[in-house]
C-alpha cells in the first residue's frame, strides 16, 4: 500500500465565475420554487381554518422578524435569479 493522493488536480482546482453563476443559478431557482411552494400550501391550510384577528396578530408579532428576513433571502435570490437569466440571455 503506497500512500499516494488521490487526485492531483483537486488541490490546485479553482473555480471559475463561467462554473459558479450556473451552480448559483440552479440553487437560487431551487429556493424560489420551494418558497412558491411553500405559501401555496399554506394558502391551503389557511383556507380550511377560520383566522381571528387576535390569531393572525398573535402570528406576525411573534414570527416579524423571521418574516423579515426570509423576505430579505427572497428578495435577494429574486433578483439573483433574474438578472443571471437576463445575463445568460443576452
């Protein structure tokens, strides 16, 4: 057993901005699908139950800041995903 490495090439590998804007791409399309997704079942299950305003207050005062910020992550995987579609078009 000859201690050898693996692959020579991996330590000297460098990612390239041509291999890492489709990586983004892909994963940023994928985040987006699952928050579409995701609201759509909510606007499921809140169709089924009956909401009362202290509920729904209740709701947005204890979850603001988490509203805020996965709006935040949204918006900003929005755009990502825009204007690399629009990059990659033109």
């Amino acid at each position: 057993n000859i201690l050898r490495p693996l692959s020579p090439h991996l330590p000297i590998y460098k990612p390239q901005l041509t291999s890492t804007f489709p990586i983004y791409h892909r994963i940023s399309g994928a985040f987006l699908a699952t928050i579409v997704l995701f609201f759509y079942l909510i606007c499921l299950k809140i169709g089924l139950i009956c909401l009362t305003y202290e509920n729904v207050y209740l709701f947005f005062f204890y979850s603001s800041k988490l509203i805020l910020i996965s709006v935040e992550i949204t918006a900003l995987a929005l755009s990502y995903h825009l204007y690399n579609g629009v990059r990659h078009l033109y």
